[in-house]
C-alpha cells in the first residue's frame, strides 16, 4: 500500500458538522476595553461568548438586542451590514468568541435621540444569553439608533476560568 493511502486510511473519521450553539452552553459578559472603545462622542463594547460545553457553531452575526432597565427592547438596531454573510464561528470548549459593538455615545446630530440601555441581548437560536451594559446610544430623531456590529472572531489561548 502506498504511504500516502497508508495515512489516510489511519486518519480517523469525524462524524460530520458540529452543532449550533445552545444558549444554555453560552455565558454572555462584557468588557469596555479599559476605555479601548471611548473616543470623542464615540464608545463599545466587546461581548464575549464563553463555550461551558461541547464544541459548536456560532452565528458570526447574530442578533444583538439592547434592553432598558424593565427589559423591554430599545429601538436600537444593527447598522447595515453591507451584504455580509460570513460563515459560523467554531467555538471549541472552554474557550469564547467575541465581538465588538460600536455606536454614537453623544448629541451629535441637529436633532438627536437616545437610547439608555441597561442590558445586551443575543440570539442564539430559539434562545438567547443577555448580560448587563451600562450605555447611552445617540442617532437622529426619528429613526431607530444604529450601532456597529462587528464579525464574530474565535479567540485563541487557553481557556478561561468560569
């Protein structure tokens, strides 16, 4: 047998594609970057996604929602995403993906509105994980704010603790 089919034929099998993510295996947090996010009339926030479980795909753009303090969910919404259909994140256990969220932080427009949120929302499948998030979001009057959702991103290292 040539050394080549040799190898392959040892090569074990793998069963397939992994499995969507379950918000019950996911731990949302957030991290203001020490101010990385905050510039002038600007801010964000990087939300990281914590694998409790077996290895699965994640959304690389998932639905983010932002909640008031009663939990109602605000007129914010992701800004156009210019067409892009990137393909699920792999997160393997223990580890996280992340992705950062950026928005307007003042009164910039001839007539602004706000939004205050008091928590962040993600869709994950059927489900979703949420953690707290202390901001205040600007757009103009009349029109739901935007923010700025980034792709989501496999974080390399080792794993976190809980």
């Amino acid at each position: 047998m040539p050394f080549l089919a040799l190898l392959m034929a040892a090569a074990p099998v793998t069963g397939g594609a992994l499995p969507a993510c379950r918000p019950a295996q996911l731990r949302l947090s957030t991290d203001s970057g020490d101010g990385e996010f905050t510039g002038m009339s600007h801010d964000g926030v990087e939300l990281s996604l914590r694998n409790r479980g077996r290895d699965c795909l994640l959304p690389a753009l998932p639905l983010v929602e932002l909640r008031d303090a009663r939990g109602r969910v605000l007129a914010a919404r992701r800004g156009p995403s210019a067409g892009r259909h990137p393909a699920p994140v792999i997160v393997t256990a223990g580890h996280r993906a992340a992705l950062t969220l950026r928005w307007t932080s003042g009164a910039v427009f001839n007539h602004s509105r706000h939004v205050n949120a008091a928590r962040v929302s993600v869709r994950i499948g059927a489900g979703m994980v949420s953690a707290p998030l202390a901001a205040a979001l600007y757009g103009p009057a009349g029109r739901p704010v935007a923010f700025d959702q980034s792709v989501a991103r496999q974080m390399e290292g080792m794993p976190a603790d809980e």
